[in-house]
C-alpha cells in the first residue's frame, strides 16, 4: 500500500494493450480486496479513484474471456461496501448522485447469457442495495437508471411468453424433452422472481414501492386482463392455464401484502358490476354509497390502459397509478352480493368451468388467497374464505360470510372436486391428488365435513355420527347418522388396487404402498404457500396411457396404489376430522436375494451362483442362448410377499443339492402350456427390480439381460402339467400376503379397523 500498488495498477491498465495482463491483474485486485480486514486498509483502496479508474477502464471484453474476471473484481468490490465507504464511490453534485460507476457498470452485465454472471451481478447490485442512502437510492430509482427494474419485470414477461409457446408445443406434439424444457424454463422464472423477492426485502419503501408498481403494471394486470373482462385488451397473449400458473407463482414467491391484496382486487373485480340497475336504486340496508364508489373505482380501471410489451416505462406507472390497491380494496367493504353481476367472466367463475385443468388451476389461486392472513380483512371475507372483520368495518363477519362469493359456491367446488375423483380414470393419478389435496384444504377451511349428499358421492360405507361446525349458523351442531352403500369414487379406487393384486407387479404392492402412504400424507399436509403450482401445467399432459409393456403395467400398479391411498386417507380426514396416522403395520416380507454366499441355507434366500438343496425340484431342459440346452431343475418358491422361481444344475459332486444358474420372479410368468407341444411350459419372465434391469443369467461368468421368455421342457405332458401347477400354487401363497397386508384397508370401516390393528 505505501508504495503506491493500486496506482501502479491503474498505470499498467492506462498503457497495456494486451488481455493476458489485464485477466490476471483484476484476479489479483480481487483476492486482494477479499482478503482485506481492517477498516483502514478498505478506506485506502476506495480512496483517490482508484477503484473507479479500474472500474471505468475501457476493457475489450469481445477479444477475450475478460468478463468473468472483471465481474468477479466488482463483486469483490461490492462485498466490502458500507455505509462509511459507499460515499467514497459515488460523485456527487449539489447534494445529488451524478454518477456510480460500481453500480452503472454492473448493470451492464444484468442480461448476460451466462447463469454466473447473472448471479455475480445479482449479488453486486443487493449489496449495493443493503449500504445505500436516501440519496443513492435517489439516484437508482429514477430514469434512466431505473430502466433496470422495468427491464427486469419485462424480462419476466418475455419468459412468460416462451413458456406458453412451450406449451402450446407440448399440446401439438408432447415429447419428453419439451417437458425438460418446459422445467428449465419454469425454474429460470422462479429464480428471477426470488431476485425481486430479495430486493423487495431490502426493506427501502422507495424501492418496494417501485418494484410493486413495475410488477402490477407490467405483468400480474396485463396477465389477468383477460380474467378481469376490461374494456382494454392486454397485448400478453398468453393461455389462460399459464396465466393462472403465473400468478399463483407470483403469489407465492412475493408474498407481500401489496400484492396479495392487488390480486384479490383483481379476482373480485368482474365481479362489481359498474352499471348494474340494482347499485342505483337507494337501500340503505346495502351500504348504497360504498356501492356507488365500488362502482367508480372500478370504471377508473376500466378506463385505463393496458401496457405493452413495447409501452415505455411512462405508459405502465400511468396504469399503475390508476390502480392503487389499498384505495380499492375499502370498497368493497359492506358491499352486499346482491350488487355482484353473475353475467360477467372472471377467474371465479371458472370454479363452474367444465375444463378440470381450468377448474383447479382457479383454486390454486383462490386457495393461496385464502391462506394469505396478511390479506386484507374486507377482502378476504368477501372472497369468502376468512371471518377476518376490519376494526373499521361495521358489518358483522357473520354477515360478511353470509354474502360471500366462494362460501356460496362451496356445493359447486365440492361437487366438482368429488366428481374428478368418481370419474377421473385411474392413470391421470396427478389429477385425482390434486382434486384430493384441494378436497382436504376446502374442507379444512370450511371448518367443517361433506354434507350428506357429498358422502354418498365420496362412498364412505359407514355408519359414522358426524359433527359439523355451521359457520353460517353460530357454530351450530348437527349430527348426521349415515348409512351410505353407493358404488362410487372410494369403492372404485379400492377395486382398481385388487385388480392389480392379479397383476405381474403384485409383489411390489406392498412396498409401494408403504411408500406412496408417507408421500401421499406429506403432499396433503402441505400448505398452498409450499405446493409447487408447476402441477397446473403438467396437467394438461398427463394423459398418457400405460401401454402393455412390463413399464407400462408397473406404472399402471403404481397409479392404481396412489390413487387407492389418496382415498384412504380422505376418508380418514374426513371422518375423524384430522389426518390419518403414520402407517404402522409391519410388511412380513423376506428379502429377493440374500448377500453373495457360497451356500445358501434354503431356496427362498438363494443368490446367482449359490447352493440350494433340489428338494422337490422338477426336472426339465432348457436352451440359452449362450450355453446350449440344459439339464436342470426347477424349483418356485414363495415366502411371505415375496417369491421366486430358481433354475438349479445339480451339484458335480453332491446329487441333493444344486447351483442356481438364474431366477426369475414369480410375479407374473403366467405359466402356460403349448397346445401343439404338451411338454412345453412358457413362462414370462420381467425384471425383479422396476427401475434396474437385473442380471437373470448367471452362466459362466456372463450375466445376460432378462430374455423375456422361458421355455422349459419336461419329460412327459403329465410332468408339464404338475410344474404348472406347482408354480400357481406359489404364486398363490404369494399373493396370499399381498393380500393379507393390504386386507385392513379394504375393509368398509377402515380406518376404524386399522386402528384396532395398530393397537394389538
């Protein structure tokens, strides 16, 4: 330092011509700075311009990869601001910022293609954010340099536009690598949302302020323009499944009270119908005068513009300005549901919507509202979801309730969730745990159960006395004595688990059910705040049936056990009013293959290359593809749920025992005879484990892949026919298990049974 080091730099930069000095020079600058402790030695560097002369040197980033390093020296720089010495980075003229290279500069770099140096400017820019003063902040809210922030929404709205043609793409031609492109766009998205999110939680009123009028102005308003039914037509041409997808994203990651109470303003809004006849007739009753102001408020919106993509920055804080949430929000205050115009399209109406895809993305929206509790209390009762009432308000939350939209309309959601999982074919399983997560919250919000008509629809085969919480009624309690015997949903759920039971992956059920159970209960449990709305687009596309093939038929058995548990554990809910305990019961099962042994102590726990006794091992021939034909045995064995069929060649030197050549899993051989030859078994062979394709073969030291088919030959018809036999009887016993495991949760008075079960 004494020697003058920072100005021997900037001397070097002034004359040097060459990139390979200036990399190495702004790599050193930058552990330099990083590595600096005291207070004096910052004071130092930041002092006499030399790090503004570095900062402003003319660098030829197109020649050479100079871009890292020098953004690796501003952020360096940034890391070591406060309040102290940001003052000593910035000119000032007349007690205003004229210039701050540190900051122009960076911004320079903001739409780089690269994801680091995204994030190394990301992070420039908050730790700038974090030291300003009022009169930085003047200088980086106001135009020009506040272009920033309107180029940042607007980036977010040409994202948004590729990620509807995407989808659009997916709806001509599905493929899985537009769905890997429609994640990589998603999380691009999000993550720059998360950057307004920590900018807005810098906490500076000046910048919150802005940034909330770039969003509303720019994105949310024109996105739910079409839902709105303006007078003006939003130039963001967007399908109305990513649009809902958008806003519950924004809802989510910008969970500020701003923007919750916008978007509720703009839900309700095609709601308040400006002309309505019934707002100019004089009914005290109805509050008339908050009537008459709602209704102005909202020609104000009507008549504002709509910004483009191409609008400048002007044109969206005009429209911003015109829509002020808080000014809108009191209007609705008192305003009676009689004023509400039913003619009008909006989001809520789309709870009425024959597209189910339309129908649930709509709830995602209106259940995160709901949960919001820094939503304003007018609004949220309202929309109809809270008895929040306003210290200010002079209407009761009772009355409030009574003339809300949603609370009216809650025998349509019910309805119409209940009918998706009646009618929903079992392979759309995301549909149906959608419906049931939607289910389980509505009923949780209503404070209360399904009413008669909506068990019998459920198909809860049970005499149970259920309490239901009134909330129209002062918490009144009624008790419903059931005796419900309909064919629906439920039962339908159960018949498709026990058809699988007939299954080739029947002996995986009680593995995945044991899974699916701990994944089904945490995706209930989860709040509208945490759920990933990304299930409103993968919707659309998941309508692919499983096909015959040993993938398609364990997707099948998979769907069938997800769906089956999403019921289970909805009756539970829904019953005992709480959700269903931690599933407790134990799987007697064995595992497939014991560790590699030389000996084995009995066939259920044989291994590739292991001995077994033959015991009632059936003789018969069989030909490889790499060993000729055969002589070997044939022994099946079952063991609690699990099962396998062993092919042993008798020991050379012990004629009661063998060594195991290969193995298949009993699961699904579905032995069969060949008529033309009587001696002949073929048997289908599948993987043992879904997702690894497992070495059958074990020969020689060569492990092949799994043939698909068997054919064994036996000596005489008779011979053939007692191998079938054997193998059914196994197969049997197996499934005998599966069976016995799953058999207290296809009982009609599950979960009472289950819980019996648990206590023994």
């Amino acid at each position: 330092m004494e020697n003058q080091v920072l100005g021997e730099f900037v001397r070097l930069l002034k004359i040097s011509r060459k990139s390979r000095i200036e990399g190495p020079l702004l790599q050193y600058l930058s552990i330099m700075l990083q590595n600096l402790q005291s207070d004096q030695a910052i004071y130092y560097c930041f002092s006499n311009e030399y790090v503004n002369s570095i900062i402003t040197h003319q660098f030829d980033f197109d020649g050479a990869d100079l871009a890292p390093y020098y953004v690796s020296f501003l952020r360096a720089v940034s890391g070591k601001l406060t309040r102290d010495t940001l003052c000593l980075l910035v000119k000032v003229q007349e007690e205003t910022v004229t210039s701050f290279p540190l900051y122009s500069e960076a911004l320079k770099f903001a739409q780089h293609g690269e994801k680091m140096m995204q994030t190394a400017i990301r992070s420039v820019t908050l730790n700038i954010y974090d030291v300003s003063d009022d009169m930085v902040y003047q200088f980086i809210t106001k135009p020009p340099v506040s272009e920033y922030f309107s180029d940042l929404v607007l980036g977010l709205r040409e994202q948004c536009l590729q990620l509807d043609a995407i989808m659009h793409a997916m709806q001509d031609h599905y493929a899985d690598d537009k769905q890997k492109e429609l994640v990589s766009m998603v999380e691009k998205f999000v993550d720059d949302l998360y950057y307004i999110k920590d900018l807005l939680s810098v906490g500076k009123s000046c910048l919150n302020s802005l940034l909330t009028q770039k969003l509303l102005g720019l994105l949310v308003v024109p996105i739910m323009a079409p839902f709105m039914q303006s007078n003006q037509n939003s130039s963001i041409q967007i399908s109305p499944v990513t649009s809902l997808y958008i806003i519950a994203r924004v809802l989510q990651v910008i969970d500020r009270i701003e923007m919750g109470n916008s978007v509720a303003s703009l839900v309700l809004y095609p709601h308040v119908a400006p002309d309505a006849g019934g707002l100019n007739k004089s009914d005290s009753s109805h509050g008339n005068s908050k009537a008459d102001c709602s209704c102005n408020e909202v020609s104000k919106m009507e008549a504002s513009p709509i910004p483009s993509v191409k609008c400048d920055e002007a044109d969206g804080i005009r429209f911003e300005h015109s829509f002020q949430s808080n000014s809108f929000v009191h209007h609705f205050d008192g305003l009676s549901l009689d004023y509400v115009d039913k003619e009008r399209k909006g989001l809520i109406s789309n709870i009425f919507s024959e597209n189910q895809v339309l129908f649930l993305s709509s709830l995602m929206i209106l259940l995160i509202l709901a949960e919001n509790k820094d939503l304003d209390p007018v609004l949220s009762s309202v929309i109809g979801f809270s008895s929040k009432k306003d210290e200010s308000c002079d209407t009761s939350s009772t009355e409030l309730l009574e003339e809300s939209i949603l609370m009216k309309c809650m025998p349509q959601i019910f309805n119409a969730l209940l009918k998706i999982l009646g009618s929903t074919p079992t392979s759309l399983v995301l549909m149906q745990w959608c419906a049931g997560w939607f289910l389980q919250k509505f009923v949780a919000l209503q404070r209360g159960t399904l009413s008669h008509h909506e068990l019998q629809t459920f198909n809860l085969t049970v005499r149970i006395n259920v309490r239901r919480v009134l909330l129209l009624a002062c918490c009144k309690t009624l008790d419903l004595d059931l005796d419900i015997h309909n064919n629906a949903s439920f039962h339908q759920s159960r018949e498709c688990l026990i058809k699988e039971i007939s299954g080739c992956w029947f002996d995986y059920i009680p593995d995945t059910f044991k899974k699916e159970w701990v994944a089904c209960k945490k995706a209930l449990e989860e709040s509208s705040q945490r759920k990933d709305p990304i299930f409103i687009l993968m919707l659309a596309f998941d309508k692919k049936p499983s096909d015959g093939s040993n993938s398609g038929t364990w997707k099948s058995m998979v769907d069938a056990v997800k769906v089956s548990i999403l019921h289970l554990q909805l009756k539970a809910y829904i019953i005992q009013g709480h959700p269903p305990a931690d599933l407790q019961i134990n799987l007697r099962k064995n595992s497939m293959s014991s560790p590699r042994t030389s000996r084995a102590s009995d066939a259920s726990s044989a291994s590739f290359g292991s001995e077994v006794p033959l015991g009632n091992g059936v003789p018969c021939k069989i030909s490889f593809s790499t060993a000729g034909v055969r002589d070997i045995y044939m022994i099946p064995v079952a063991k609690g749920v699990s099962g396998k069929l062993i092919l042993v060649e008798k020991h050379p030197f012990n004629s009661r025992r063998g060594i195991v050549l290969a193995m298949a899993p009993l699961a699904g051989l579905s032995p069969k005879i060949e008529d033309d030859h009587p001696s002949w078994l073929h048997l289908r062979v599948r993987e043992f484990n879904p997702h690894h394709k497992d070495k059958t073969i074990h020969l020689n030291g060569n492990n092949e892949e799994p043939e698909g088919r068997w054919t064994l030959g036996f000596s005489n018809a008779e011979a053939c026919e007692a191998a079938r036999v054997l193998i059914s009887e196994e197969t049997s016993k197996q499934r005998s298990a599966v069976e016995a495991f799953l058999a207290p949760f296809l009982y009609d008075n599950y979960p009472r049974n289950v819980s019996d079960a648990q206590g023994e």
